[in-house]
C-alpha cells in the first residue's frame, strides 16, 4: 500500500512537471482536478511515517478488535498464553511480594475454605467408621459428646491419640509455591496448593506488619484442634499439620529433616523455576517426620467387672431420670415465680447440689419460699438472692399505696394510669398524711380525693388560719405540718426574736394544747427581726436609735468608735447581710477632740511685764492646759489622727516691735519646754512670735496691758501645716 502511495504521488509530481510547460489556462483546470488528491495523499503519507499516531489509532481499535477475535475462536488464547505465562513468572521472579499481595485477598478465603472441608470431610469418615461399633467406654465417650456438643469422632481421637503429624508441607522460601505434600492415607484433603499458598501468604503478613525477617518468621499456627508447624530454611519451608500435643523433639526432627532437604536439592532449590517433579524423590526424606504417637490400649475386663460396670449403668440411668425429674419440677418453679408480679429472676444456676437464685424482689411480693414449699422442693437446696426494688404494676402499686397510707377497709382505693383515687369518710389526719405521702409513692403521679368526706372540718379550718398566719409572721418558717388524732403537729424554725407563736394561738382563741410544736432555732434576715436582735446584743447607748430606712439598717445619734465597730462586726454574721445606713451617726471620739480643741483654744497663759516668767497664779491653769493637752493626744492616737499645737507669743505694745518679737518667743519657748517636762514630745509643739500684732485689749491701762502679755493655743492637724 505504501509503494502504491509513493508511485502515485510520483506521478502526480511528473505531471505537475509537465503541466507547467503547458498554457496557464490548462495549469490552473488541472490544478482544480488534481489539488484535493495531492493534499489527501499528503496527509495520508504523515499518518504513516509517524509511529505515536499511529500507535493511537490501533489503541483505539485494539479492545473491539480482540472482543470480536476471541467471540470467533481459541486462536487469540492461544497466541496470548506463553507471553502471559511468562510474564507472570518474571513477575514472580522480581517482585514476589507485590504478586502475593495481590492475590492475597483470593487466596486466604480458598485456602481456609479448603482446609474446612478437608477436616470436615475428615471427621466425617472417622464418625462413620466408629458409628457402628459398641462398647462401654464407647457408650462413655458417647455421652461426653452429647454433653460437649462435640462430634463422636473428634472425642474418641481426644482420648486416644497423643499427637499425630497428618500433613506435611515442603515450600520454596523464595515463589511460595509447593514442592512436595505428604498425607496420611486416612487423611482426606483437597488441594495442596492452595494450602501452601495461605501459609506463603500468612508468612509473608506477619514479616511485613511486624518487620520481622525471615530466619525468624512465623513458627507455628493454630487452626481449632490442629497446630500448624513451620521451620524455616535458606531456600526451602518445611510445614506439619500436628493434631495432640507433639512433644519438642518433632521439632528437632523437623530440622535435622530440613538440613538433609538442603544438603541433597540444595542446587535444584537455588535454581529453581517452577518444575516441581524434581523433587519427588524428596519423599523418603519427608516421611520421617510423619509420625504418630497413640495411647496404649487397656486390658479386657472380666465378665465380674461386666457386672459392675452393667449395675453402674443402671445407677446412672437411675441418676439420670431423677436428675430428669428434678430438672422439670425446676423449670416449673421458674416459670412460676417468672408469673409472679414484683419479683424478676435475673440468673438461675445449680452450684454444689444448690439451686442459685439472683434477681430482684418488691418487698410486697409472695414470699418465694412458699411456692417452694407448694411445689414439693427442699427448701434447704433453694439460695435466694434479692436486690429490693420496687415493682410499677398496677396491683403492686396500688398494694404499696394501701400500706403506706394506713387505708383501712372502709376506703376505697383504685388505681387507674397513675392516678389514685380515694373514696370513703377519714379524718382530717388521715388526709393530711396521706397527701404527704402519696406524692411519693412511685407510680402514683396524681391523688385525687374528692370522694373522701372529712369529719372534722371546723377544728380543720382554725388549724389552717393558724398556719397561714405563722407563715406570714416575720422569722417563723413552717416546714411541716400533720394532725393526728386532733392534734396539729407543727415542724419548722423559729428566730428567738420572732412573735412567740403560742400568743399567735391566743389570738386565734386556740387550745394550746391542741398544738405541738417542734422548732429549730434559727437567724432571720428579716428587717424587723434584725432590728430587735441589734438592741438585744449590742445594748447601745441612749443615745443611739435604731430604724429600717431604705431598706436598710439605719443607725443615728452620738457613740464611740469602738460601738460603731462591733455593729459593723455583728452584722457581717447576720444571713444576706443587710445594708447599714450610718449617714446620722455622730462619733463620740470626734465630737470630744472637738469639745477638747475648744477648751485648749481658750486659754491663756499671763506674763509679768517685759519677761518670759509665769504671772501669779498661772501655773496652776498650765498645769490645767497640760492635761488636757495629754488627754486630746491620747485619743488622737486612739483614732490614728495626726495632732499639732501652735503656741504662740505675745507682749503688750510698749517697747520696740523688735524686742516685742524676742520676748514673745522666749514666752512661747517657756512654755513648750514645759509641757515637755511633762512628758509631751517636743516635735508636737510649733512656737510663733507675734510681738504685740495681736492684741486682746487696746486699752493702755494695766488691765488692757496685762491680758496682751499671754501665749495663746491653736490645736491644727499636721496637714494644715
């Protein structure tokens, strides 16, 4: 086709060659004929000579192209077979792990299939063997079958095999694929291969998740009642499918069995590529390590024992049918005390010849030992063991509320949806308990009493009135309240400064016999309450007055410091401590400070004319002034207040203002010095000369003279200063 293409468009081209020696007419007429031919053949030509396209345009076709071809005959198979065949052996020669891998999730579900059928088929051809025979220890091991649910076959190999190696397995490390199988000839099995594959598999699993390399991989498997051995080699895996306990040297066997396999196939196992004829003759190596070991056989027994064993039998059958008996009486206890209402039997069992009881009980069920006792049970061989609780049925709560309000025959209870209803004539104690206590009778979630008729309805409502009135008393808080047989008994607390309630029965023209009283002394945060508590505790002077202002605690009127303290004191241990209002309170300490500062302010201390000595008579009003300034500094220091004294010099207003000013602080310093004398400390003190600046008297008469020759007083605080 190609060689054709090329002559055509050679042809073209030659005419082309002679066209352009004809007439420019003929030229472009040929043109029109031959040009969408030439461009054809052009782009046809590309499509050839590139490989990629054309690569694509057979990708395209192939998939239908193969469908069609294999829908007609095997010729397509047949071609694909060796390639295929081939590749999956390079695959497994390179990648080994990555092949199992994939097959993994086909082979592990075959292969535990198989293995299934092999020892179902197994079991199944040993229980057919035996089925048929008759003896007494097969009578025993019957029974045991019975009552372990297990096949008649596997109990007899329990009892009389040791261990037995049933299947061996000669693997190549390596493919994974099965070299030799051996099996016991009564062994049934199904396919080999497919066994050897899961082991390669479940190898190859445990070294990966685990990272463990393969001289110290896998070494044993348990499949039920089987036990898969494995040891490894440098080139070959030899498995034994063990039934029993083998003793430790099968596994030294195994061993010595795997050197011989490698000391004779070492150069076929390293060289292999998947022929395994080669290593049929490996069988005679193999065979030793099919071994068995099974219990010795017992001797006959004597026709006496025959005997025996014949009565024993007879003893059993005996045992059985009493046992039998004994079993149906005690389903039907179960099934009995299953009907009973407000008992529910969690777990039911028969520990050393006793019957266990669990589960739980309504303490107004039937006694359980009487349906024992009617049933024809020894009590002695029955243990219960109850947790109490409390059955919703409509009888069982309905029986409960009977109790539990003391309803005598003459009231008429019904139960309908969690309502209790209540007909007939009570007492008014009776309803006021039964109110109280039906609210908290589970199952019970309404009581109506509307067909109850009460036959003390006067003394009911003076008990109500009093009631009421309590509640609304300031510092009495009713708890509880109950009337029995006439008589209200009253629970709740009581502050000691509230309304004492036995003048509240008074007033209501109550017996106060007909009450009880049971008080719980407490503190009220009432207002009025506290009010009387705080004249109570705190005694306070007369003149200090109490009152509510604002809601609040209000104190007025002049008390020290020290009262005003403790009140604040007390009433932090008051409930909800209430606000004090202090806003009218006049401090006692202050107020004398005041009284103290006056009095030292108003004195003056005279001097004789033109020196700093004391007039007659003066000393004793200094010693006056002295005092009275140590007393001002104690209670200053009481109240933490900072205290100063000014003292000042004056003269009359004859002399120089000079000499005026010198002989006025030698006064001033005169007199500082003696207060000092007297224990007062000299930084307490300022002095000032003021000369004759500040006259009492402008009189120039001795007496208007006298009174200018003085020191004068100023009590300051020091941040006046």
């Amino acid at each position: 086709m190609n060689d054709k293409l090329v002559q055509n468009k050679s042809l073209v081209r030659e005419e082309s060659a002679n066209i352009a020696e004809e007439d420019e007419t003929l030229v472009e007429l040929r043109h029109l004929l031959i040009g969408p031919v030439e461009v054809q053949v052009d782009n046809l030509q590309t499509r050839l000579d590139d490989p990629e396209l054309r690569s694509r345009e057979v990708g395209f076709i192939l998939p239908e192209a193969i469908t069609i071809r294999s829908s007609q005959d095997d010729a397509l198979v047949t071609a694909l077979s060796p390639t295929v065949e081939q590749a999956v052996r390079f695959s497994i020669r390179n990648n080994l792990k990555s092949f199992a891998d994939a097959l993994f999730p086909v082979i592990g579900p075959a292969i535990r299939k198989s293995i299934s059928e092999a020892l179902k088929g197994m079991v199944q051809s040993l229980n057919e063997a035996i089925d048929k025979s008759f003896s007494f220890k097969g009578l025993k091991w019957r029974i045991e079958a019975y009552r372990t649910k297990k096949p008649f076959s596997e109990i007899i190999l329990l009892h009389s095999i040791i261990y037995r190696v049933e299947q061996l397995f000669l693997i190549h490390k390596k493919t994974g694929l099965l070299l030799k199988h051996i099996v016991k000839e009564e062994i049934e099995f199904q396919d080999a291969d497919m066994v050897s594959g899961m082991l390669t598999a479940i190898r190859d699993f445990v070294a990966d998740s685990f990272h463990i390399d393969d001289e110290y991989g896998l070494d044993s498997i348990r499949v039920g009642e089987l036990d898969v051995w494995i040891e490894h080699g440098p080139e070959a895996i030899l498995a034994l499918v063990v039934r029993g306990n083998a003793p430790a040297t099968l596994r030294s066997t195994m061993k010595e069995t795997l050197e011989k396999i490698h000391l004779e196939f070492g150069n076929t196992l390293e060289s292999f590529e998947g022929d395994t004829e080669v290593f049929e003759d490996t069988a005679y190596v193999l065979e030793s390590c099919l071994v068995s070991l099974y219990k010795e056989a017992k001797k006959k027994t004597s026709p006496l024992l025959m005997v025996g064993l014949t009565i024993g039998v007879a003893g059993i059958a005996l045992w059985i049918w009493l046992s039998l008996k004994d079993y149906l009486k005690w389903q039907e206890f179960l099934e009995v005390m299953n009907n009973q209402e407000g008992i529910v039997i969690t777990k039911a069992e028969k520990e050393d010849g006793k019957y266990i009881i669990r589960g739980l009980r309504d303490i107004l069920a039937i006694e359980p030992v009487e349906i024992v006792t009617q049933l024809g049970i020894d009590p002695g061989r029955v243990r219960f063991y109850w947790t109490p609780y409390q059955a919703l049925t409509d009888s069982m709560v309905l029986k409960r509320a009977r109790k539990a309000l003391e309803a005598d025959d003459s009231i008429e209870l019904t139960l309908d949806h969690g309502n209790l209803s209540a007909k007939g004539q009570v007492t008014f104690e009776w309803l006021k308990n039964a109110q109280s206590i039906a609210r908290n009778i589970p199952g019970i979630t309404n009581f109506e009493v509307s067909g109850l008729t009460i036959t003390n309805k006067q003394q009911l409502d003076a008990f109500q009135n009093f009631v009421k009135a309590l509640t609304n008393e300031k510092g009495v808080i009713v708890t509880s309240t109950r009337i029995e047989n006439g008589i209200l008994h009253l629970s709740g607390l009581l502050d000691p400064f509230a309304t004492d309630p036995k003048d509240m029965l008074k007033s209501l023209g109550l017996d106060q016999s007909t009450v009880v009283f049971n008080w719980e002394p407490y503190q009220s945060g009432d207002l009025p309450i506290i009010l009387k508590r705080a004249k109570k505790i705190l005694s306070p002077p007369d003149t200090i007055s109490f009152g509510i202002k604002d809601n609040c605690l209000s104190v007025s009127g002049v008390a020290s410091s020290d009262w005003l303290l403790e009140l604040k004191r007390w009433i932090k241990t008051i409930p909800g401590t209430p606000c004090l209002d202090e806003s009218g309170f006049v401090n006692l300490e202050f107020k004398m400070i005041e009284e103290m500062k006056r009095k030292i302010e108003s004195e003056n201390i005279l001097f004789k004319t033109d020196t700093p000595t004391l007039a007659k008579g003066q000393l004793e009003i200094l010693e006056k002034v002295a005092q009275e300034i140590i007393e001002l500094k104690n209670l200053s220091e009481k109240l933490h207040l900072p205290l100063k004294i000014v003292i000042s010099g004056h003269t009359d207003m004859s002399g120089t203002e000079e000499r005026n000013k010198k002989l006025s602080q030698l006064r001033a310093d005169k007199i500082r010095e003696f207060f000092v004398s007297r224990g007062l400390k000299p930084n307490m003190f300022l002095t000032e000369a003021l000369g004759s600046s500040r006259p009492i008297s402008t009189d120039k008469n001795e007496a208007g003279l006298e009174i200018n020759r003085r020191t004068s007083f100023q009590v300051i605080d020091s941040d006046k200063l």
